[in-house]
C-alpha cells in the first residue's frame, strides 16, 4: 500500500480551510455552465435557467468567501484573535444601572397590548440560594441563553428594566 504522506502536512487553520472550501464550491456551479455551453444547450430554456441558477449558486459561495476574507483581513472574523470564543467583558453599574448575576434557568416572553411595551421575564439562581425573577423590557430569550452564566446590566428607566448589557461569565 502506497501513502502520500506529504499530502498530509499542510498545515491550515479553520478559516482558511474555509474560503478554500467556499472557492472550490462557487467554481463548481461554473463547471456546470461549461458543461451547458459544451453541449450547445445555452440557448434552450432549460440550459438558460439552469445556468441562471448556477451563476446564483456560485455567486453566493463567492460573496460568501470575499465576506469572510474582508473579516479576517479586518481581524475581526472566526479565525482572527478569539478563535471564534465568546470573551467575558466586564459589566459596571453605573449611576441609577445595577448588575444582576446568576445562572438563567428561565425566559418567558409576554406580549403587550399595542402602545405597551414587550416584557420578559427571567429566572436568575444562584445555586444555593433561591430563584430570583426579573422584569425586563423587550424581548431578551436570544440575548439571554438558558443554562448559562450571566452578569446583567440593567437600569429602571420609569419603573421599566431596561436591558444594558450581558456579559457570560
């Protein structure tokens, strides 16, 4: 059995793996129009749809892969710093703001009447103690996992809980 051990040894990381993968599937499609054009069935109805479709097709991977380029260029993508990690940051309270720490066991979403705010209520424990809730307003079930740790930073802006900030923790 023969291996092509230097086959193996390239050495990518996870983003660059990525546009090479996106490259190879927005050239694809283009093959495929090659293929309608070598057959002589570009100007059917069946040959121009299918080739609209597999500019479409290519055209996305590509915007796709320039995206994730122009990202990692600007430091800002998957594979630039973090490695695609969420990085806790501090949340102060600041003047009439508090911060509220636990683990989220629980989010509900109410629905208003119209002209009234959304409200959400969220479950906080700490482990040992007792269950807290709090009263937000909006919608904060994406902002706000279950099972995961948070810090909170909310201010009461006229009896409403206003949502600031969350950091995971």
């Amino acid at each position: 059995m023969c291996t092509a051990p230097y086959l193996w040894h390239f050495n990518f990381s996870g983003t660059q793996m990525l546009l090479i993968i996106y490259a190879l599937l927005s050239l694809i499609p283009l093959l495929g129009i090659v293929l309608i054009v070598m057959q002589g069935l570009i100007l059917t109805v069946d040959g121009l749809f299918l080739s609209l479709i597999c500019l479409t097709i290519s055209g996305i991977f590509a915007a796709t892969a320039l995206f994730e380029l122009k990202q990692v260029k600007k430091g800002t993508g998957k594979g630039a710093g973090t490695s695609g990690r969420t990085v806790p940051v501090a949340v102060r309270a600041t003047g009439s703001s508090r911060v509220e720490q636990g683990r989220v066991e629980n989010v509900s979403f109410f629905e208003s009447a119209v002209g009234q705010p959304n409200k959400s209520i969220v479950t906080l424990s700490d482990g040992e103690s007792a269950s807290r809730m709090l009263v937000l307003e909006g919608d904060v079930r994406n902002a706000l996992p279950v099972g995961k740790k948070v810090a909170i930073a909310c201010k009461d802006e006229g009896g409403r809980n206003i949502l600031l900030d969350v950091s995971y923790v």
